[in-house]
C-alpha cells in the first residue's frame, strides 16, 4: 500500500465511519472499523473474511498463537474462527481503522479453477487464519470498492465486480493455495469447513466425534489431527467457544437470562455453563452483560 493509497483510505474510512466500532456500509460485504483508543482482549468469532489494516496495530489471540498486524498488513480468516483480538496502537488523532470484505466460498469457489496453477489436492494441512503484507494491485482494488459509497448507483452493478477482482489478487498472491483449498471439494480444509458449518447449524445439538469424522470421510484420530491444525482447538472445544459466544450474544440481545440463554445453546447445566462462562470471558453471565453495556471500551469486532 503506497502513501496516496493510504491517504486516501483513511480519508473513505473515516468519512463513513461516524462512531467507534463496527460500522456497516451500502456494500453488504463491506465493513469499516475504527477505534480511538486501545481495546481490551475480547473473544469473539471472525468469520470468513479479509482485513486490511489502513492506521494503527491490533492482535489477534487464537488458543496459544498470537498474530499482529498494523499498517498495509492483512488478516484473512477462511473459515469462521473463535479467536480474542484487541486493538494495541490508536489515538484520537491516528484512530486505528480497517476494513473487511467477507469472503463468499460460492463466489469464491467460482474463481479457482481459472487462477489455481499450483496442486491443492495433497496439500498440507494449515491455519485457517493467516498474516500477509497486502501490494498496491490487491489495495487499488480495495480502493475502488471503498470508493463506490460515495456513487450509490454505481454500487449493484460494479460492486460484484470488484470483489470479484479482490478474489482474484487474493488467490493469485502467495497465500492463493491457502484459500483455494477451503473451496476444493475433497481437500482437509474443506472438509473440515463443512463440519464447522454443520456445528453452526445444530449448535445445541450432542455431537460425537466419531459422527464428524465419518461425514469429514476421515477416522477419528486423523479428523482431530486436521481439526486442531486448522482451528488450533478440538471439535468439542469449537463446540464450546461457539456455544459461549452464542449465549453472550443472546444475553447482550436481552429478553433472556443466564439459565435460558445456557438451554437454548446446549447445556444441561446452568452451574457448567456460569463456570465455563467466566473462565472465558471473566466475568459471571450477568456482570459480564453488565460491564459491555456500560461500555468499557469492548466493542465486539471481526476486524
């Protein structure tokens, strides 16, 4: 990313980034991010997306692994991820800003086999989260997507178009084989892509590990090997974050307590739930829910 480039998204981001957060735009895919200050850590789950740094420094935490990014950098997340992330480095004057454009698997899916050169098939198994320094080809046309809000009526017919090129640079940079195998029918990453999507699904549902390996087409032992190289957690552990970061969810919605937010997402018992809960989070149910509503400087993010 050159200077003029990044003049000029900190200029678009800014203009259409009215308040601290997460801030929607007329492009459904599009999203822009700003804080003013550093953030404290706060679990959430990044869905499938690209986000580019334009101002400022944040982690992101998954289990044990800790990836910083800053400036001209990207995070791309293939597929949805439980992970804690906070803003390190932004001011009042140089606020931290970025943007996310979600990644679609079927548009995507759309584009491999024309710019895949390399064997996806065979290929080993990797995170599916990763840090990567963006080139002015990949920017510019970040640029001209960011630019379209500001020509409402160009949005539905060039917009498409754009993030079909922002796929394009992506699976033509280094990282391609990486996200091409999250679409490749038959590869580990996509298999196991298609149990997550499962795990979503019937969230308050048992699960037995031997019934995820046999839909992955794997044995046991090799679906947690895969499993835990793509997440860095066990299948019950996903299941857990998930379930957690569901129930806050709800509770923040309000019109439900700690006991019936922990049935609707799967637990038996309330005491298990309050305990995994706070181990998680920090605080019981009800503190917690507290605390983000007087706003403490946590706003839930995905960038």
């Amino acid at each position: 990313m050159n200077k003029n480039q990044q003049r000029e998204l900190i200029a678009l981001i800014g203009k259409y980034s009215k308040t601290d957060g997460l801030n929607g735009t007329a492009i459904a895919p599009l999203q822009y991010f700003k804080m003013s200050a550093p953030s404290t850590k706060l679990p959430v789950l990044y869905n499938a997306s690209l986000c580019l740094v334009v101002q400022g420094e944040k982690e992101v935490m998954l289990e044990d692994e800790t990836y910083r990014y800053a400036a001209s950098e990207f995070l791309v997340v293939s597929i949805d991820l439980p992970a804690t992330g906070h803003v390190t480095l932004a001011t009042p004057e140089k606020p931290y800003l970025c943007l996310q454009v979600d990644i679609d698997p079927k548009q995507l899916s759309d584009l491999v086999t024309e710019t895949v050169r390399t064997e996806v098939h065979g290929a080993p198994t990797q995170r599916a989260l990763f840090v990567g320094s963006t080139n002015d080809q990949l920017t510019d046309a970040l640029l001209r997507l960011a630019r379209l809000l500001d020509t409402p009526r160009d949005i539905p017919l060039l917009a498409p178009m754009v993030i079909r090129e922002i796929y394009y640079r992506l699976l033509n940079g280094s990282y391609g084989q990486r996200i091409a195998q999250i679409v490749i029918k038959g590869t580990n990453m996509q298999r196991i892509a298609h149990v997550i999507q499962m795990l979503k699904r019937k969230l308050s549902e048992p699960i037995r590990v031997e019934d995820l390996a046999e839909m992955a087409h794997m044995s046991p032992s090799s679906f947690h090997v895969h499993f835990k190289e793509v997440t860095t957690m066990s299948p019950l552990q996903y299941q857990k974050r998930l379930r957690l970061l569901e129930a806050r969810h709800l509770l923040l919605g309000g019109g439900t307590d700690a006991a019936s937010a922990a049935y609707r997402v799967g637990y038996e018992s309330v005491t298990q739930f309050s305990r995994e809960y706070r181990r998680l989070f920090g605080n019981p149910p009800i503190r917690d829910i507290s605390l983000l509503r007087g706003g403490l400087n946590e706003q839930p993010d995905n960038l």
